[in-house]
C-alpha cells in the first residue's frame, strides 16, 4: 500500500507542484488557511481532483472549523474521511488520526501537558497500523530555531504512547522545520509539512510504502 503524506498546506493545496498517484493521501493538519468553511470548501473540490483511492484527513491548530463548527465542516469534506480522535480500516490497515497539539499561544485544538493531553493519546489503539496526529512525538522531527538554540517542542506524552503502540508508521507535522522521515525503533516517523518555516508550500509530498508483511504476520500471530 502507497501512502502519500502531506500537511500544513495551510490552503495553499492548489500551489503544491506535484502530488504522486498512491492508495491513500493523508493530510496531517492545517489544511486551512483562515480556518473558514469556505476553506473547507475550497479544499474539499480539490481533493475530489485527486486519483487516490481514499484520502484522509485531520484537523491542526489554525483549522478552527472543526472545532467550531464541527458538524457543518464534517457535512462540507466530502471526498476525504475525517478522522477526530477515531479511526478506519482500510484493506486491512489500521489508521487512527488525532488534532491535537501541546498548548502553545491560543490556537484551536490545544491542550496542556501531561493528564490534559494524554488523555487523547491513551484512545490510540493499541493494534493501529499507521498514527496520524497534528503534533510530532517529543525529539523526532520537533526541533525549533529560538534564535538561540534548536529546541525540542513535540509532545512527551504522545512519544511514550507511540513506543507503547508501536505502529508501522506516524504521520504528522506542525513543526514545518522538522519536514523529513525519522526512523526510530520499528517506526518510521513522517514529518510531511508541506509548507517551510516561511510558509512556502515547496516540500513534496512524502511516500511510504506500507510493507504488507509485517501486518500478515501480525494478523496471523
């Protein structure tokens, strides 16, 4: 299975210069630029453009419509499985997707370390095949300029949940300076922040392969 992973697009979907055909395009967060229905709307007619088979999405901190106008931002997407602290099987593979982010300043889908947080974390499933979430996992893909030092800002919380977890894959983004893969344990972490720390949307869409055989086996187990 093709995955093709792209996130903080931040409305600007329409200037990525090329996305690959795959079975599933996967949008990790701030797909919005305003966080309007409008743009909700606008994103939705692009993504029905798009070959892929399925497409998923989740919501960030500047896609306040989901949070505040929940029901008619899920009625507007379309041609994308919206996935808020839930999940979708697909052939076999287990997706599960979360918005949420370390409070940072006052953006939409925030909670505070520790308890707040985790709490969203513990719902993961312990059998899910690829994590979607908004934020990166604390010290892989995470790292911001202060102007002093690099500073790690992803979430403690959800890099223990993700050891416990174990998936094949974690797709995010966020931290658009942290933009790559990460190979960690027996998890490939995906920082897919299409946009750059300048806002530009100029980092391609990220592909991953699924191999099949680590899920036949652990279906057989």
């Amino acid at each position: 299975m093709k995955l093709v992973c792209i996130s903080d697009t931040h409305s600007m979907h329409r200037r990525i210069p090329e996305i690959p055909d795959g079975d599933v395009l996967i949008h990790a967060g701030d797909c919005l630029g305003a966080g309007t229905l409008e743009d909700v709307a606008d994103l939705n007619d692009w993504l029905g453009t798009l070959p892929h088979r399925h497409k998923i999405v989740i919501a960030g901190n500047h896609d306040w419509v989901f949070q505040e106008a929940p029901d008619h931002a899920r009625e507007l997407l379309t041609n994308a499985t919206y996935l808020e602290d839930s999940g979708i099987e697909i052939e076999g593979v287990r997706f599960w997707g979360s918005p949420w982010s370390p409070t940072f300043m006052d953006w939409a889908f925030m909670q505070d370390r520790g308890e707040p947080i985790d709490r969203y974390w513990q719902r993961i499933p312990a059998n899910t095949n690829v994590l979607i979430t908004h934020t990166p996992p604390n010290g892989i893909g995470d790292e911001v300029d202060t102007g002093l030092r690099y500073e790690s800002v992803g979430c403690e919380d959800l890099l223990v949940r993700v050891r416990q977890v174990k998936p094949q894959v974690h797709i995010y983004g966020h931290i658009h300076e942290g933009y790559g893969e990460h190979a960690r344990w027996d998890t490939r972490f995906i920082n897919a922040s299409t946009c750059d720390e300048r806002y530009r949307p100029i980092n391609p869409p990220m592909v991953v392969e699924l191999g099949m055989g680590a899920l036949e086996a652990e279906t057989s187990d």
